[in-house]
C-alpha cells in the first residue's frame, strides 16, 4: 500500500510527492516533450472536450510532467490545486486577470516587486479596474482602504528589496470582510518558511525561477489555490490566454525541489550570519533582516515565519556611487538582478528592479541609492564576509 503522501514530512514530500510512473518503472519523473495527445477513437476525443472522461487533450492545458509538479507544490504549500506558468510574473498576472473584471477595485501593498507595482498601478485602470496602495504594515491604512467592498488584495512579505513584512492574519480578515479574496506572492520566504494559507490567505503565488530551481537554470511562476477557484476562475483563463510552462522548465523544478530544503535552510544560516556581519562595517548605515533585533517587525517576522530567509538588504554611505563602487569590487558575488540563486548575487534595486517606478516611489518604500540587495548564496559565509570586504574597502578608499 501505497504512503500518504499528507503523513510524510516536508523534506520528504519535496523529494517523493507527485510522483506518477509510467509502466516502464523510471526512477526519476518522465519528461513528457509533448504538445498533443492522441485519442482511441473519436468518441473518446469528444467525450474528453466535453469533460465526460479524463485524458490529457493539449500541452497548454495539461501535461504529466507538470501534473507532478502541480502536485508536489500542493503537497508542500497545503493547498487543494495548482497550475503552473511560464515565468513568476505570468503567475501573478493570470491570478489577477482571473479574477479581476472592470469596475472592480483592488488594494495592495505598495512594497512590491518592481513588475507586480506595475500590473496594479498602471495595467489595471486600463482595464477600468481601481487600484490603492497602502503600507504594508500600517494595519491602520489596510482598515481605511478595506472599509469599503473590495475585490482582491495583493501583497508581499517579506517584501522586495526592503524585507517589509505584512500581518497576515489581520490583513486577511480585514479583506475577507470586505469581500476580497487575497493574492499573496510568497517568493521570499519560500513554502518551507512561511504557508500564507494557514493565516488566511486564498492565494499564493510564486516565481519558481527563484529558489525552487535555486540554480539559475529556467523560469517558471505557480499559482496555488482552493479546487473551487482554480477550476472556477483560474483555468479558464489559463486555458484560452496560454501562459503555459514548457514540460522542460517543469522537470527542472521538480529536481531542484529535491534539493530545496538543504539550500533554504544552509542560505537561511548564512544570510542571518552575514547580516549581523554587515551591521559592524564601516561604511554601511543600515541592514535589514528579518530576525535582527533592530528589524522594526522583527516579532511579527518571527510569528509568521521559521526564519528570516536567504536575503539580506543593507545601505552603504555616498548614495548611489557608493553602492556601484561596492558591487564592483566584488570578486565572488555577482552582479545580477536575480535572487534565491545557489549563487550569491547583489543587485542595485533602484538602477534595475524598482527603476521603472519612479524616484518618489522608491522614496515612501525607503529604497535609497545606496540601497543593495544581497541574495546569499551556498558559498562558504567565511568567503562571502571575504568579498563583502572587498566591497566595502572600495566603498570607504
């Protein structure tokens, strides 16, 4: 008799969960290079678009190989249904379009990543679709913005770059109350450290690019959710716009899950070690990390999370030259503006990520030009300290 997948542990289910073998008994999971899928006869083909029977019609709608992912990630996040897309963003875009019709209002948490601000800022009142930004951890401005009916909620938390974290709970039972549904982009912490679901959450969603692959291979985005809404709202449209993940991309992240357990848990270690590291150098005005004492929500991180996450966000003095005078000093981490990376990368949030939102923007959010984000990587932190003064020798002459 076959396991229950629900009874094994976390680091279990990212390596055995959603595995469905073919006859010929393979020990990894098949990739399945298939646009299309043949029928036994003509009634078996009409009886599968009338959704009579079971059986894979189109790459675009289905795929084995992504099947096991979908179920793997289900497994890990605690969720009913998941359908994967072909990048991070075109996950975040297709849980909103779903949802979203015209005349409906949305508010979000003005912290988010630099594409995400965009959908809702200047996407959606296209559409003729309202959209208000709040801070995210001002519950008093959420109550303002939720007084009132409310289609959806997005946000994220931690937050890109600045590691802002939202409550949760509070959030989510202000917007339920106003008749919301709330989308949360989960990608910082990862499943393995913060389920947004179990704090009322109706939505997660992810850029698998980052630390389910971990390896800079591929992209790929996940929206996880109740049976109800993916079959209902998200499937849809999923199936008629074709924002599809490629079964290569799928078999990628399935193997990188295997593994995402080790490297969340050894980068975790680092980032907090490295963050401490960084608040004692000459030169750096601030750090932000989620389990320092001096993170203004700091208590409320450690609530909703079982640690502080792989990446660490610190100021240097002299603005903008300064930051550029660091990173390019650098010998072992690269420039780039990716995270969640085996690698550790340093990005400069206000030249690339967040550039396209404007200086005032970037202002209320506190990314400075000195700002720079740090996603630590699995080099040894002896050797990431090493570079980081490297970095900072050339900041301060």
């Amino acid at each position: 008799m076959a396991i229950d997948p629900l009874k094994l542990r976390p680091a279990t289910r990212l390596v055995q969960g959603g595995v469905h073998r073919t006859p010929h008994g393979e020990t990894a999971e098949a990739l399945f290079l298939t646009s299309g899928y043949v029928y036994d006869d003509a009634e078996q083909a009409e009886a599968t678009f009338l959704g009579n029977v079971e059986h894979y019609q189109y790459s675009r709608f289905g795929n084995p190989t992504l099947a096991m992912l979908e179920e793997r990630l289900c497994l890990i996040e605690g969720a009913e249904a998941c359908r994967l897309t072909a990048t991070g963003m075109a996950a975040v875009n297709a849980a909103l379009l779903a949802h979203l019709k015209a005349g409906d209002r949305v508010v979000a948490s003005r912290a988010l990543f630099g594409s995400c601000h965009w959908i809702v800022s200047t996407l959606l009142p296209k559409f003729g679709i309202e959209t208000v930004f709040v801070d995210g951890a001002d519950l008093a401005q959420w109550k303002s913005a939720l007084s009132q009916p409310v289609n959806l909620v997005l946000l994220e938390t931690p937050s890109n770059p600045m590691l802002d974290i939202v409550d949760l709970r509070a959030v989510s039972d202000l917007a339920h109350g106003a008749g919301a549904i709330v989308v949360v982009d989960n990608v910082f912490a990862t499943p393995l450290l913060q389920q947004p679901m179990t704090m009322g959450a109706d939505v997660v969603v992810y850029s698998c690019t980052k630390h389910i692959d971990g390896q800079g291979r591929v992209l790929g985005g996940a929206i996880l959710a109740s049976n109800k809404w993916v079959n209902d709202v998200l499937q849809p449209f999923i199936r008629n716009t074709g924002p599809t993940m490629s079964a290569f991309n799928a078999w990628i992240l399935l193997k990188g899950l295997e593994t995402l357990t080790l490297r969340v848990d050894a980068c975790c270690r680092a980032a907090e070690t490295i963050a401490n590291f960084l608040a004692e150098q000459k030169g750096i005005t601030r750090v932000w990390y989620p389990t320092r004492a001096d993170h203004p929500q700091r208590d409320l991180a450690m609530k909703q999370m079982t640690a502080g996450g792989t990446v660490v966000t610190f100021e240097v003095a002299d603005g903008k030259a300064g930051a550029f005078r660091t990173m390019n000093a650098f010998e072992l981490i690269k420039v780039s503006n990716n995270l969640g990376d085996s690698k550790s990368l340093a990005t400069h949030p206000a030249t690339t990520t967040h550039s396209k939102i404007g200086e005032a923007e970037r202002a209320i959010l506190g990314i400075s030009d000195g700002v720079i984000r740090l996603s630590i990587g699995l080099e040894d932190p002896e050797d990431i300290k090493d570079d980081l003064r490297r970095g900072l020798a050339a900041l301060n002459g």
